[in-house]
C-alpha cells in the first residue's frame, strides 16, 4: 500500500513564493510603543489580575508580580520579568572568570545512538 501525501505536500512552492509580499526595508514591530518603567509594568501586572480575581481589590502595589513568581525544584525564585538592573545584581554562582561546566545525562551509550533517537 502506498502511502498518501499529507497536504502539505501539495504545496506550490513557487505560486507560494511569486505571491508573497515584499520583505519592509525597517521592520518595526512593537520599536514604536514607549517603554514601561518598572512601577508601571508592575500596575499593569496588578491590575489584569485583580479584573481576574487572582488578587483582591485592596492588595499593595506588587501583589500580581508576587503572584506571578514561582520557585524552582531547588529553591531558586524566578521573577515574572527581569530588567537589565535585576540581571546586573544577581548573584554569580560561577567565581568570576571561571566557566559553567553543564552536562545532562543520556540513557544512549554512544552519540550515534542518541542522534538517531531523535531522528
């Protein structure tokens, strides 16, 4: 029996390409809104969450962000947004100058067997 074509399979690559519209010399994209402050990402985080009832009414300015944080499987916080300050005082866990060595363990015994896994 021979297999069908999925219909992606049937697609015009060249109709597909004479159709498509030209790229834009700039693309733009969200480069035109202003830049939130810290304090008004943080509103803007509170107030979706009161109109869906994840925090109350009167909560203190945060609450939504606090609701929004989660902790890893080995205690570590992670915050729902990150600036470039947060990224500056956060602690370094490698001594400076000295690189992370991460590795992950694989049930495949050779790389060839691992690769083709995936395949």
């Amino acid at each position: 029996m021979t297999p069908q074509k999925a219909p992606t399979d049937q697609v015009d690559e060249q109709a597909l390409e004479e159709a498509a519209p030209e790229p834009p010399e700039d693309l733009v994209l969200a480069a035109t809104f202003a830049t939130p402050s810290r304090d008004e990402w943080v509103a803007a985080v509170d107030e979706v969450l009161r109109r869906s009832g994840r925090v109350g009414e009167e909560a203190p300015l945060g609450a939504g962000v606090e609701k929004l944080a989660w902790a890893t499987a080995d205690g570590v916080t992670v915050q729902p947004l990150y600036t470039a300050a947060d990224v500056a005082a956060a602690p370094r866990f490698a001594p400076s100058g000295e690189r992370w060595d991460v590795r992950q363990h694989h049930a495949a015994t050779t790389g060839s067997r691992l690769t083709s896994s995936y395949s």
